[in-house]
C-alpha cells in the first residue's frame, strides 16, 4: 500500500468554477464556518458555554423554551419535500417527444377535428405521461414510509415553572432549543450538537458524519478549565456529540449549542435540496431525441415539397406530410422507457429495494464505476474481537481469558468492544473462568485515564495455572484494560511465554511495535495487563494502578461482509470499477479493501484532495482505488472528477456524509440513513442486490434501444421509400390513415419490448447513451427495407396492374401488408445479434404480439374495415411475392448485421 501525501502534489490551478462547484464551494465554505464555531465552543469552560447560551444546569423554563422555539426555529434540517402531484404530473410529461405529438395532433385537430389521427395521438400522450406519474408517486410514497421508521424524541430536562424542580421529560426532536439540557442514554440519537457538561462510559457511534467504524469516547473536559486535544475539526472534540451521531454505550448530559440548519449536520445537509444535476440518463435521453427530432425537421419538409410539386395538391401533400412526421417520431418512446422502468422497479421492490427515481434503474446499468463507501457498506457495521496476542503478536487464550474477566465483572455499561470480548468467548466455548473469581472493587474508565481495572478475589482452588503468575500466593488480582500507551506507561514488567520478567527499554519498545503493527493493519488495539496484591483490601483506586505486568493485546476491527468480495467480484465482472471513498482512517480502509478483494494499490487521503485542481483531481480518480479521510466535499468531488471523465458514477453511502456525492453522482444508492438523497434504498444491507439492480439496468436499457434502434431505423427506411415513390409515382403511394394505422399496429406490438430478454454478453458490459451509433444504425439498416420495399411497388406495379389512379388502392393495400410485416419482423432480425430463432428468441409476450400485428395487418385489406380505410381484398397471387420479399428481407438484414458488427464492434 502506498499512499500519496501532498509533498507529492503540484500545487493548485482551478479553472473558473461551474454552477456545480460553485455550491460546492458554498456548502464547503457553511460548513467550515459551522464547524470552526464548534471548536471554539469546545474550547471553552463549560461554565463560559452555559453562560453564553444564558442557560444553567437546571434546564430551561417552558417560557424560555417558547421564546426560542420562536427565534431559532424549529430543529429541522434542509431535505427534499415531495412535489405537489400536479408538478409531479407535469413533469410525467415533459418529454421533447409528447412536445411532437402534442404539436401535430393539434395541427391535424386544425385540419379536421373528426381526423382518428388526434384520438390515435391523445391516446399515446395521456398513457405514456400516466404509466410514468403513476410509478414515481407510488416509489415517493414508500420512501417517505421509510421516514416514519426513525425515533423522533429525546430527552430534555426543563423546569415547569420559575422555581420548580428541574424534570427530565420526552420531547419531539424538532422541538429542541439551544441552551436544552439533553439527557443522552445508550441508543439515543444525538438530537442536536450539545457540549457535553457530565458523562460516564460515554461512546458515541459517529460513522455517518465521519466514516469511521469504531466508536469513540466523549467526556466533559474543560469542565474545570481543563485543557483537551487540540482539534480543527468538530467531530474530532472530546466534549462534543453532533447531531446525526448515536450513543453506543454510557450516559451523558449536554447542552444543546445548535439546532437545524446551524448544526454541523444541518450545513451538510443543505446538499440534499434544490435542483438536482443532470445525470447521464437525463443526458442521453436528450441527444437521442434532438437526434431524432432534427432528421424529422429535415425530412418532412422534403415529403411535403415533393408531393406538393409532383402532385399537385398542396392540401392533400400538406396532411400527408403531418403523417409522415408521425411516423418518424418515435412516440411510444415515451411509453416504452417508462414500461421498462416501472417493470424495472417492480422486480427490484420484489428484492426489498425502493427505486425513488425511475432513471437511476437505467443509471444503474450504464454504470463503469462504483464509489462504495466502507463503513455499512463493505463491512458489518460492528466490532468483533479478531485477534487476542501475547506481548511476542502470537495467539493466547491466556490474553482473551483476562480480557473477558475485564469485560464480565465491570459493572458499568459494556462498550461494543467489551461486548465483543464476552461475545467472543461465549462463541468460542473458551474455559470459563468468571466462576474462579468474585468482584472485590473496579475503578471505572474515563476519558483522561483512557482504561478500566477490575479488582477480583481469586479462588486459588479453582483458578487455573496459568492465571497464577506470582510466586507469592495472592489473594486479589488487579485486571486492567485500555489504550496501548496508557496502559503500557504502568507496566513494569511483562509476561513473557509464562514467565514474569522486568520491562527493559529494549523489550517496552519491541511490545509497543507489535501494538504499532496491528494499528497498521487497521486494528483498533488494546492492551491487557494484571497486578497481583498481597495485601488485599475493600476498596481501590486509580493509584493502585501501578507496577502492572503487560499480558498481551486484544485486536478489534469492524469484519467485512461475508457477501462483499463475492457482490464487489460480481460487480468487477461486469465492467464496473470498484473505489473506496471512506471517511475512514487509511490503515483501516486499507485493510478491509484488502480482505474483500480489492488492489488497494494508492491510497489518497482527503487531506491532499483539496490541494488538487479538478484536472489533477481528474487523473488520481482515474488510478487509485482507495480515498480515506474524506469529508462529505471532497467525496462529491471526487464524485464530479470522474463523471468528468466520461463515467457513469454510482455512489452506494449510508450516512449523511455521503448525502453530497449521491446527490451528484448518476445513481445514488442509499442502505441506510441518506435516503433523501438517494436514488436507490436499499431497505436490507445486501450487496449482492448491486449486481443484479445493474443486471435490471441494463436489461431495461438494452429493451429501450431495441425500441429505438428498431423504430428509427424502420422510419427512416419508410420515408425514404415515400420519397422514392412520391417522385415517380402520379398517385400518393400511401394514404395518411395508412401510415398512421401501420404506426398504430407497429407501435402496439412495441409495448411488448419492455419483457423481452437480453443476450447474456449484452449484459456483461456498462451500456450508454450513443446518439451518434443511433444515427449509424439508421441510415446503415434502415434502407434496406426500402430495398423491399422497392421491389414491391415493381411487383404491384408491373405484375397486377396497379400504376394508375384508379387502381391506387390495390398499390397501397400491396405496400400496408408489405411495410408492416417486413417493420414487424425486422424486431426479431434487431433485438439480438445472434441468428434470431435460431440462436437466440425473443420472450413469449415478443412472440404473441409479433404474431398478432402479422395477423392485422393481413387481415385489415379483406376486413369489414377495409372500404372505409381505403384497402382493397390482395389477390392469392400476391402471398408468394410477399413471402419471398420477406425471407430475402430477412437473409440480406443479417448479412448486413454481421458486416455491421464486424466493422463497428458493436450492434445494440
């Protein structure tokens, strides 16, 4: 593991920042201004800080907490409220296509309000709009049950009158003040940023703000003007607990010093509102259809100049030309993306995963680069006791026996790595060996003293040898446990294979590298060690720790996922990189990255992110693998460094450090607390739903290419056709009904894309937007329907006759039956690379509408309908040619196919 360190770093040159940055910087620049008011609130007495506040220890009187529920407001922080349903509804509907149809259904309403075109159209707008409103108003209202599930009370000691006494009550969290005393307990959620005023055994879990995995100690220093460590950083501070944090073991009382948006969360938090970006879903949707949009501008024009010169009729050339606009627009497009999200979305809540955003399931497939955080993500989220060592790093059961002693006859609130301790033993079946032993005394932990002893009178007839280590014959054992250099500094001696012998120079310096080789490995280390006193007594006291003798060391980590290497393996498979980006320590990043799997390679911590401009920034994302120390900014920027260059970035986060980076990021994915900013909840911390969401992805993503690659490509072979037969025929060559009902029939038949399956190599590669290959395929596949098309108006022409006006509608009944058959099979020749029904065939629903366009359209020309849209009854004769057109169709699109994959490396 190398690490790169700001020597290593030019020095910045931003360029002119974005709108992006630019709140970006904004954000950086609240939370800098948050966070060093806190640090100076901590470093002053707590005597100054109530002060301040003009709050006291007694709480706050119901007419004070009124007055600054009125001036501070309520204790809310910024997030995203769900629109209203008609801003819900409007936007179902802002798509540049429904703007198409919407345009020329209101024409042909000008033209001739009983036209079937308007109702065919409206039809088309109101379902698609619909389908979409209805998903993403039934996803908003899941996520928002996920609110409920949050603890929304605390409790606060107030004073219900002038002189009454002070009682501790339950209050909602919103309706806390600052100068609040909060009582704080083992599982309560910090409600606010307080400074601590009193606390015993007090560990605070502060992974959502910072990443890190273990939890730390709090305490009151500064309560009497005594000094603290030096800290720029508020999460950092002894004697504070921020809002977003949690109690994981003792109890506190603090004084709330900030509420809302003034808490060190709430300036984070303001990333979660406002205008999200663009993502690369919302990108590609727009080339594609301004693609789209631009040839259809380009030709119609064309198509109505042609007939209207060759014609003559400028009234008959006009209407048809709105037809063959219609024809050109994809209008289902709408309808089938939002098909194959809400089908997407459904066989994800069916693996207990709420997709809020229906474009994140797209989003997820086009995917290359995952940014995960660590802590709840790839690892458990709890303490496990890993390794207990001797003063040499070798396994002994001696260590974890004293240990668990240390552990099991404390009486005050078992932090999580005691528990882990106990937990270890009770999983082990190790000896037991509490029996052996009665509490005589402890001297609790503190924060200054950074360890805990117990004082046991030991039962010589019961205890074991190995847990007799003086000659003399003791009647009390000390058991001491804590940090490594405390600890270390009253030791005197050490155990050493059995043996009792003095702690030289030499041998304290080579005991502390075993601790120091553990931390390296990213273990949260502390050392055991026993004093044996031969003049017992009732009670003890933190002089008594002294003249210790050094046993050895438990070694702690936060384990991975037993699922993680494989989900994180599944997802490198697929094409996606994989990069850490943790708020966590380098040596514990790098650590667990090793264990799932991944090459660590160069760590880059936060601290030098921010001497990087966004081109160098551009060129460490690119290459490392491994981000530690972050804060919530740099995350976000490392997050827009490498959409920048040219990625599809996923953020999976569960905390509101993340929230930044999974606003910005294309698909953000939330498993736990940072579900207003996300995408993607995942309602169980399950990895292994990464991989198959990106499976979905780009399944969904690969059914709304078939739709369009097969639609434009087919529209674009009809219009070419209509301009080659408007040019030489003296009749229309198709009526406007006609183009409309064969788009009618064609498009239905579409609605099946949605349930169609993918080749498996499809799936194994990120899937992207490509308006330019879309252009490509077009102009390369779509003429050869014009091809057959050709040779069918030959066939009408010179073989039955039909090359005058009179016998016009035999020549357009010719040409439906032809257009929409050989536009219907052609699904089957575009929906995989493979030799269709051969080596690969389409989903049963494919099938079934497949053959039910194919039934109408060589039903409509003999149907009772027939008169009235302008077909005549075919004659027998005609089906040879036709089934002939279509197999030599068929044969010349595959060669193409396989020239067009052979050239470009790519088809879908």
């Amino acid at each position: 593991m190398t690490m790169l360190t700001p020597e290593k770093i030019a020095p910045p040159g931003r360029g002119l920042p974005g709108r992006r940055e630019r709140k970006a910087a904004e954000l950086e620049a609240r939370t800098r201004a948050v966070g060093e008011r806190l640090v100076s609130i901590s470093a002053r007495p707590a005597a100054l800080v109530l002060k301040d506040l003009d709050a006291d220890r007694a709480g706050l009187g119901q007419a004070e907490v009124l007055d600054r529920q009125e001036r501070f407001g309520p204790n809310t922080v910024a997030h995203e409220r769900t629109p209203n349903w008609l801003v819900q509804l409007a936007r179902a509907y802002a798509n540049p296509f429904i703007g198409v149809l919407v345009f020329l259904a209101a024409v042909m309403y000008w033209q001739d309000p009983a036209d079937p075109g308007v109702l065919i159209l409206s039809v088309m707008v109101g379902v698609s709009g619909l389908l979409r409103f209805w998903q993403e108003c039934r996803s908003g209202r899941s996520a928002d049950a996920l609110k409920k599930l949050v603890t929304t009370t605390t409790a606060v000691q107030r004073r219900a009158g002038r002189s009454a006494l002070p009682t501790a009550v339950e209050v909602p969290m919103d309706q806390v003040v600052p100068g609040d005393l909060v009582k704080l307990a083992a599982g309560d959620l910090i409600p606010a940023d307080l400074r601590i005023l009193s606390a015993k055994d007090l560990m605070v879990s502060q992974a959502a703000l910072s990443g890190e995995s273990l939890p730390v100690a709090k305490a009151d220093t500064r309560t009497n003007d005594q000094g603290q460590t030096a800290t720029s950083d508020p999460v950092d501070a002894d004697n504070l607990c921020l809002m977003g944090t949690s109690v994981t073991s003792g109890t506190a009382t603090g004084v709330v010093v900030a509420t809302g948006a003034d808490t060190y969360f709430g300036s984070m938090a303001g990333s979660l509102a406002g205008e999200r970006p663009q993502t690369n879903f919302d990108t590609g949707v727009r080339k594609v259809s301004f693609l789209l949009i631009r040839f259809m501008l380009v030709m119609v024009p064309v198509v109505f100049a042609i007939n209207g010169l060759t014609k003559g009729d400028w009234d008959e050339a006009f209407l048809f030309a709105i037809a063959v606009a219609v024809g050109l627009t994809p209008e289902m497009l709408p309808m089938v993306v939002s098909a194959n999200l809400a089908r997407g979305a459904v066989a994800m809540s069916q693996r207990k995963v709420v997709v809020k955003r229906l474009n994140a399931i797209q989003n997820l497939g086009a995917m290359d680069v995952l940014c995960t955080d660590k802590t709840g993500t790839l690892t458990e989220d709890r303490i496990v006791l890993d390794r207990y060592l001797d003063v040499h790093g070798d396994d002994d059961n001696e260590v974890l026996e004293y240990g668990y002693l240390n552990a099991h006859f404390q009486t005050g609130l078992k932090n999580l790595m005691d528990q882990a301790v106990v937990d270890r033993v009770n999983e082990a079946e190790e000896v037991v060996v509490d029996a052996r032993f009665t509490m005589v005394d402890e001297i609790p932990f503190d924060f200054a003293r950074r360890r805990m002893s117990v004082v046991l009178n030991r039962n010589t007839f019961l205890a074991p040898d190995s847990l007799i280590g003086d000659n003399a014959r003791p009647e009390h054992v000390m058991v001491t446990k804590g940090a490594v250099e405390e600890v270390l500094a009253l030791c005197t001696h050490m155990r050493d294979h059995g043996e009792r012998v003095e702690l030289t120079d030499a041998l304290r310096a080579r005991v502390a590298r075993t601790a120091e080789e553990n931390n390296r490995r990213g273990l949260r280390v502390l050392a055991v060690a026993t004093r044996t006193i031969a003049e017992p007594r009732a009670a003890y006291g933190v002089a008594d720790e002294a003249g210790l003798t050094l046993i050895g060391y438990l070694a702690f980590l936060d384990p991975p996922k037993a699922d993680a290497a494989a989900a994180l393996r599944g997802l490198a498979d697929k094409g996606i990189a994989v990069k850490v980006v943790t708020g966590d320590n380098e040596l514990v990043a790098a650590r667990v990255c090793a264990e799932v799997g991944l090459d660590v390679g160069e760590v880059v911590p936060g601290s030098s992110i921010d001497l990087l401009d966004d081109a160098q920034l551009r060129e460490v994302a690119a290459r490392a693998t491994v981000f530690a120390k972050v804060n919530p900014v740099q995350k976000a920027r490392i997050v827009r460094a490498l959409q920048a260059d040219g990625h599809t970035v996923g953020f999976l986060g569960d905390g509101i450090n993340d929230a930044a980076a999974l606003r910005d990021a294309d698909v953000g994915i939330s498993v736990d607390t940072a579900k207003e900013s996300a995408d993607i909840i995942l309602l169980e911390k399950d990895l292994t739903v990464l991989e198959q969401g990106v499976v979905q992805g780009r399944t969904t993503f690969g059914n709304t290419i078939k739709y369009i690659k097969m639609t434009a490509s087919s529209n674009f072979g009809n219009v070419f056709s209509v301009l080659v037969a408007s040019a030489f025929i003296p009749f229309q060559p198709m009526l406007a009904i006609h183009l409309l009902v064969q788009n009618l029939v064609y498009d239905i038949a579409q609605l099946a894309t949605p349930w169609d399956r993918m080749d498996e190599e499809y799936l194994r590669k990120p899937r992207n937007w490509d308006a330019k290959g879309i252009g490509r395929f077009m102009v390369t596949i779509g003429p050869i329907s014009s091809v057959f098309d050709i040779t069918t108006f030959l066939v009408m022409w010179n073989v039955f006759g039909a090359n005058n006006e009179a016998h016009q509608a035999l020549f357009q009944s010719g040409w439906f039956v032809e257009g929409l058959l050989s536009q219907t099979l052609i699904v089957h020749m575009i929906r995989t690379r493979r030799i269709p029904f051969v080596q690969s065939r389409a989903s049963w629903p494919v099938l079934v509408m497949t053959l039910l366009a194919v039934a109408t359209g060589l039903f409509l020309p003999f149907s009772p309908l027939a008169a009235s849209l302008g077909f005549t009854a075919l004659p027998m004769a005609y089906f040879p040619y036709l089934f002939g057109t279509l197999l030599a169709y068929c044969a010349l699109t595959q060669l193409v196919k396989t020239w067009y994959i052979r050239k470009f490396h790519t088809w879908l």
